[in-house]
C-alpha cells in the first residue's frame, strides 16, 4: 500500500482511456446516465420500507440527500483531476496505491450487480401489479427477473452510447410520471396518514440512523458519470456538471415523492405494500394505480440498463492495471467488455434467484439485497472522500487555500455520511459484507502474484 502522503500516478502500462474522436458520452447523455441510474427502484419501493419508522425517515431522506450531495461534490473535484475509467476505482488508486485501489474495485463490483439484483427484484413487484400472474408466483418472478437482467446485458453488449441512450430516454419516461404525482399529490395530502412522527418501535436518532442506508440506496448511481470517463467527451467538465446537476435534481425530486406517499398513504398499510407508489397514485388519482406500476417498471429497467453499462467498466478500469484478470481489459470490436457485463450479470442472476427462492415477502427480501448493496458501494465512497481529503492535504500545487479548505471540508462531511450509514445498516449487513472484504484480500495477493497478461 502506497504512502498516503505520495498519491500513486496512473502506472505507466495502463492500456490509455479511448481517443477523444471516438467518445460518445455527451453531458445530457452522462445527465440523463446519472439521472437514471439513481432514479431506479429505490423510490418506487422504499416508502414501503421507510414506513416502519414514521415520518421521521423524511428526516434521514433530508439528512441522506445532504451527504450524497457533498460525496458528489468531493466526486465532481476528483472527476476533473483524475477523468479516467473506474470513477471511484481510479480515485482511490491515485489517492493510495493498488492496494486500496483494488479494494475499492472490489466492493463497488460487488455493490453494482447486487444493485441489480436488487432492482430486479422490485421489477417483479411492479411487474406483478400489471401481470398478476407474476404477481401471485414466485416462479415468475424469478423467470422475470432473470429475463429482465438478460435481455439489458445483450442491449448493453452494444456499447456504452446505445446504452446511454437507451438510459436516457428511459430516464425521461419515468420522471414524468413522479413529477405528475408530485404535482396533484401535494393538494391531496392527508395528515392523519403520516401516523406517530416515529413509531413505537424506535427512538428518534436510532430510527433516523436505522433507514439511513436504506435511503442511501435510492442515492446510489450519482457517480455514475465518473466511472465510464474513457467514453465521455470532454470528461474534466462534462462529468462534474453532471454529477452535480443530476444529484442536485433527484434529491429534491425524492424528498417530495417520499412526502406525497406518505401524505396519501395511511401508515399501516405502506408498510405492506409491495407498491408504495402505485397505492399512492390510485389513493390521488383513482385510476394512476397502474399508470405508476408501468412508470415504476420503467424505471426500474431504466436504472438496471445504468448499471449494468457502469458495472463492467470498474474490473475493465482495474484489469488495464493488471489489479484485475487480465480478461477483464478485453473488449470487443465495438469497445465493449464483454467479459466484466456478462460476469457482472450472471453474479446479479445468481442473488437474485437466491433470495427469491428464500421466501419472505418481497419488500423483506429487497431490504436484505439493499443494506449488502449499500455497505459494500459505501465502502469505496469512503475511499474516494479520503482520496480527496488527501489530495487537498499534500497538493502543491497554485490552488486558493479558500477552495482548498472547501474541498477538504466536503470530503469530510462526505466521509462521515458514509462511516455513520455503514453503522446504522446494521451488525448482519456488515457480516454479511465482511467474508466478501477478506475474499477481495485474497483475490488482490492470488492476482498480484499471477504474470501479468496483455489484454
């Protein structure tokens, strides 16, 4: 592990990002990726999670909102210095050598594709209130779980811009649907439905620190824009705006919604719905029940196609550095690794068929794939919010010290989101999570030690 006060540079046998002529990725493209990739199943599904708790969760919404916002700003500061493939990857790699950077690889790999699984499984819920067949089986939830991710990997198998695109215009599809529901939901709120501020269940800080993750996870993508840089034109400045522009619009867009739900919504029976955003639309709209539904599996594919671009270009990133299998830093003719899609999303087939095969309800089942999802995505946050702090500590370079102390301070508050929210999902989700840490240790010596291969 390199010396925190000797920020590692790129290793000179890096395989070079892709030549500027042939990046595809333009700023309403890496908006409308970020966009999409955060507004996913988090939004549609969570209100049914966050019920438990009361209205106070609105709080920990606000108080998550915060936090992503100064880890996209710390992201956005790092983008514009370090605009390589990876985003978080090649953040923490510059900031404290291989191992770390490997680490980081590691765990953001692994919240990526059980990300998927995760949306996966709130496909189905949404699925099954326009299918009913889907609805009542678990059979086929399974089969439209596992068709669902398949057919978004050979969509993805296309390249990085058809996906954007395809994400993009997903992206406005779904959004439309919530601002209308924002809309005519505020004039028909019911406060008797809001129910005890927190229930009895809970205190006020442990209820606030408990759906901290859970919240976490509807924030999930706003980093997106980094990860693919080698295919975004103009990355210094396209995937700052974007991160920014794109955090910015959905934090205040999930505030409202989560209020609108809870406002329509009587709190016994949110915290049974497989729907949250359906039940919220037919209780103000009569009839917008199953216009949600489709909204909802709209957006649920939409955010899954985000992932699954994003979730081969970390192993892709690390395996032009040797820190992953070699394999991994192949692509196809069409620019595409082919190898990190389709491994990223046989892994997402494997956790979602696992716990849909468990039993439980389907909102039990998707808080267990999200509190692993979140620990492990937090991870890497916390390694880039350092590679900031350290950036800011050991730069000499002409930078105003006022900018300097406003970048360390971001960082810092970034940093302290993530350590407080891998804390309150939980002593299982961290056990969980720490078997698959301790695998990554061995995974980094096996490939430390192997000859490196040219992709």
């Amino acid at each position: 592990m390199a010396a925190v006060t000797a920020p590692a540079a790129p290793s000179p046998d890096r395989t070079p990002d892709r030549a500027p002529a042939t990046r595809r990725i333009t700023l309403p493209l890496a908006t409308g990726l970020v966009i999409g990739t955060m507004i996913g199943s988090g939004i549609f599904t969570l209100p049914a999670s966050l019920a438990k708790f009361g209205p106070v969760s609105l709080v920990a919404f606000a108080v998550t909102a915060f936090g992503s916002i100064m880890l996209a700003l710390a992201f956005a500061s790092l983008a514009r210095r370090i605009p390589e493939t990876g985003g978080p990857y090649a953040f923490a790699r510059t900031g404290f050598g291989d191992f770390m950077g490997f680490e980081t690889a590691w765990n953001y790999w692994i919240g990526l594709w059980v990300s998927v699984g995760a949306i996966a499984v709130s496909f189905t819920g949404y699925l099954g209130e326009l299918v009913p067949a889907v609805g009542e089986s678990r059979t086929w939830q399974v089969v439209a779980a596992v068709g669902a991710i398949t057919l978004l990997t050979l969509l993805n198998a296309l390249g990085t811009a058809v996906g954007g695109v395809v994400t993009t215009v997903l992206t406005v599809l779904k959004v439309v649907p919530l601002v209308i529901l924002v809309a005519v939901g505020l004039f028909r709120i019911d406060w008797a439905n809001f129910g005890p501020f927190v229930t009895a269940d809970y205190s006020f800080f442990g209820a606030i620190l408990a759906a901290l993750p859970l919240t976490l996870f509807a924030f999930i993508g706003f980093e997106s824009a980094t990860v693919p840089a080698g295919d975004v034109e103009n990355p210094e400045k396209t995937i700052p705006r974007a991160t920014i522009l794109g955090s910015v619009s959905v934090a205040a867009l999930y505030l409202l919604v989560t209020f609108v739900v809870f406002g329509t919504v009587p709190n016994a029976e949110l915290q049974e719905s497989a729907a949250p955003l359906a039940d919220s639309a037919t209780s103000v709209m009569g009839v917008g029940g199953t216009f949600m539904s489709l909204a909802a599996v709209v957006s649920t594919l939409g955010a899954m196609t985000g992932l699954i671009l994003i979730q081969a270009q970390v192993p892709l990133a690390a395996g032009r550095d040797h820190l992953f299998p070699s394999v991994f830093a192949r692509t196809s003719p069409r620019g595409v690794p082919l190898v990190g899609i389709v491994v990223s999303s046989l892994l997402a087939v494997v956790v979602t068929v696992a716990n849909l095969s468990g039993g439980g309800g389907l909102v039990e089942v998707y808080e267990k794939i999200v509190l692993l999802s979140t620990v492990a995505t937090l991870v890497p946050y916390a390694f880039s919010a350092g590679a900031e702090m350290v950036w800011v500590a050991t730069t000499r370079t002409a930078v105003p010290r006022a900018r300097l102390a406003r970048n360390f301070v971001v960082a810092l508050l970034g940093f302290g989101y993530a350590v407080v929210a891998i804390i309150g999902a939980g002593s299982e989700s961290v056990y969980l999570w720490v078997p698959l840490f301790l695998l990554g240790v061995i995974a980094y010596v096996w490939v430390l030690h192997r000859p490196a291969a040219t992709p």
